[in-house]
C-alpha cells in the first residue's frame, strides 16, 4: 500500500486522499517525497560538508603564493545560483550573484570578512541530521527536461580563527561553536550518474546559544592582569636604543616588537572600533595601532612593572563591553630617557631588579568582547590613566613650589608639573 509522506510513517491512504495529495505536490512544485538517509546517503550528504566544504576551506594560509581572491572563488563556487548565505555573525543576507538585506555577494562575504580570520573546520562533526528531501517533477530548461532533487543536513560545527580579521595572529585560535543548517540541489538530465555536483542553495550558520561564558568580574581583571605581565617582559636594553640586546634571554629583541605586541591589545579597527589611550603624564590623545605603540616605545624605557594585584577595583558590564576603574601602582626600574636611578635620591627603593621609584595612578579600562563571544580575547577600546594626587608625594609635597607657564611659582597642579614630572621624576623643584 502506498503513502503518502514519509515512508517510515507506513500509514495507508485512502486512494482519493492520494490523488489529491500528489497533485496539490505537483502543482505547487513541492518536493515529491521526502525520506530519511539510508547508510550511503549519509555518508554522501556528510561528505559535502565534512570533505567537499572543509577541503575548499582550510586552506594553508600562510603558504607562498596563497591567493584571498581565488579562496573566495573556490567557496563561492560550492553554491548555486540564487542561493542564500546567513553567516554566523554578519548581517545580512548574501547571496550568488547578489545581495539583498544589507548582504552581498556570497564570494565578497568570504573575501572580505571570514577568509582574512583564516578559518579551520575542525573535525569531527559530532551531530549531523541527514534528510533526502526528494526531487521536482521534470521541467524544461533551455530546450532541455531537468529534473532536480535536494537534501538537507543540520547538526553542531566548530571553527578555529587564526587571525582577527586583520592581520594579528590569535594565538592559540579562537574557537567559535556554532548551529548549520545546509540545504543541497543536484539537477541533471538522463542518468543521475551523469548530473552535476551537489550545491548548496541555503546556508544557515549561528552562535551556540548555551555557550556563551556569563559575564565574571574575575575574566575582566585577568586582562588587566594579562596586560601587566606582557609590560613587564622589558629588557636591560631597552635604555640603550640597542635594536637586538639580548633575543635570546628576553621575549622581546627590541623595545618596537614589544611596544608592537603591547598596542596589539587595543582595539585596530576590527568590528568598527578603534582603540584610543589617555597616558598618565604623556599628553595628547593616543588612537590606533601606531600611536599607541609609539607611545609605548616611549613608556617602556622607564621599564615599567605594574605591581600585582590590584588592591582597589570595580568592574561592570555594558552587554558586549565591559569597563574595569580602579587604582594601579607601577614600579619604574628608569627615568623617562632610560637613565638609572640614584641611590641616594629620594623615594628610590631596591628589590631583585633593581633601584626604582613607584608611581600611583587611577584607571579605566572599557573593552569589547571578541570574535568567539569570550572575554578572554577582547580588545580595549578606551583606557584612560592619570596620576593619583593624594598617593604621589611629588605632587602634593611642595604646592607652592609649582609653577606656571613664565616659570613662577603658582601653587597650581596643571600639565606643566605634570611634564616636569614626566622629565625628573623627583621632589618638587
């Protein structure tokens, strides 16, 4: 006896009922039958993800000659015309050949915005539900009689992000765990061994809702504590603008590479955010990679180490951003222009490294969450420092001592203190 919808259902049909069935199928150009996989189907509708997809993605990407272009045009080309692409994070509806909603062309999607993370498919694919949705009647195209037939595969994947879109390595990756929804098309004439490939006509990726990390104040001042362990790695060199001191000893040839990696934790662009810097006694506002590495080029021939850990701190959250305010203290191991300390100067103390004199400051750090929706790989977007009155016997020690702009004392505390500072780090003039 037949039936009508899936075959598994084994539910006998009034042949009236049939008939109706199947041409309310026929007319409205719904698929004829749909079935579950059997043994072979499923290994060659997971293939097209497991093998045909992840070969045309994980590419070598650091290998010479590597090519962002002709990537996009091998994935662009495992799907169909008019096909839809929803992307894990971008908006958007892209498609082939075009866009609509705010998307694009499927091809500029991967170009522009995932190839340039360097992605890699992780295997194995722990959940996948293999459907054969079944085929459309016969129609004529182009003079010729086509028949078509689709399936479908839903389950959970993985991806490893190398990179965060811009050039900086993620190191160890991101991992993003995210929901796919594909839908394939094969068409042909005659012989199904003689059709075309597979491809995709409708590509739907999201976020593992039950993934994402709650916000914990305890994530947010691992950053800063991050942060302080990275501007500690300074070597003896530094102060002598010597460009490879000790490499071997040091993580850090040069006082540029780690004023590199130090501006790499500021937001450069990525996701529209620019990373900005209000240094505690440098003036002038500090934004983008550069500027902030020069500024750090600057800073760490004091040979800084921020004293650890902070005694006096809040943090809040603001959906995907966060800010972190509280009181710092530094140890510096040099004077701005990298000479040592005299023993006998006032406020010089010793320990394992050497003389040094601590500085108090106040803070606020605000950062955004990365790529795989963890604060462990956010950028900083603002932070702002300024030197802390009540805690710094050099500001508040002689205040009539202080000067103003024809050299006079003015009892005021401004910027021109602020620089003598900068240049002496001693008692009041």
């Amino acid at each position: 006896m037949q039936t009508c919808g899936p075959r598994h259902w084994n539910v006998s049909i009034p042949r009236a009922v049939l008939v109706l069935c199947a041409i309310s199928m026929m007319t409205s150009g719904l698929l004829t039958q749909q079935t579950y996989a059997n043994g072979d189907d499923v290994r060659e509708i997971r293939n097209l993800l497991e093998v045909t997809w992840r070969d045309a993605l994980n590419a070598n990407y650091n290998a010479p000659g590597y090519d962002v272009d002709d990537h996009a045009t091998a994935m662009a080309n495992l799907y169909a015309e008019d096909s839809e692409l929803l992307p894990t994070v971008k908006p958007g509806v892209w498609q082939i050949p075009g866009g609509v909603h705010g998307g694009g062309a499927i091809k500029t999607y991967f170009k522009t915005y995932f190839l340039p993370q360097k992605p890699l498919l992780q295997l194995p694919i722990t959940h996948h539900n293999v459907r054969l949705l079944g085929s459309k009647p016969a129609v004529m195209e182009n003079g010729v009689l086509v028949t078509r037939k689709y399936a479908s595969n839903q389950g959970l994947y993985t991806f490893h992000l190398q990179d965060d879109g811009n050039g900086n390595a993620i190191n160890p990756p991101a991992v993003v765990r995210a929901r796919f929804s594909f839908v394939y098309e094969r068409m042909g004439t005659g012989d199904p061994v003689q059709w075309g490939p597979w491809k995709i006509i409708q590509h739907h990726s999201s976020a593992e809702p039950g993934l994402a990390p709650p916000n914990r104040a305890e994530d947010i001042r691992a950053l800063l504590t991050d942060w302080g362990n990275l501007l500690r790695q300074w070597q003896p060199g530094y102060a002598d603008d010597n460009p490879w001191c000790d490499p071997n000893n040091y993580p850090f040839p040069n006082a540029h590479e780690h004023a590199w990696e130090m501006a790499r934790r500021y937001a450069q662009g990525n996701r529209g955010e620019i990373g900005s810097l209000l240094p505690t006694v440098k003036p002038g506002l500090f934004m983008g990679h550069g500027m902030i590495q020069t500024y750090f080029v600057t800073f760490l021939k004091q040979k800084p180490k921020l004293v650890q850990p902070i005694v006096q701190d809040h943090v809040g959250f603001m959906g995907n951003r966060a800010y972190h305010q509280g009181l710092y203290e530094f140890k510096l191991y040099a004077k701005p222009n990298g000479d040592p300390w005299p023993a006998d100067q006032a406020g010089v103390e010793q320990d394992d490294r050497g003389l040094f004199k601590r500085a108090y400051a106040r803070f606020t750090f605000v950062y955004k969450k990365g790529i795989q929706n963890n604060w462990s790989d956010s950028k900083i977007i603002m932070h702002h420092s300024s030197l802390e009155p009540s805690m710094n016997p050099h500001l508040t020690k002689c205040p009539a001592d202080h000067t103003g702009p024809d050299g006079t004392p003015d009892g005021k505390v401004d910027v021109i203190d602020l620089l003598f500072l900068l240049k002496n780090w001693g008692p009041c003039p």
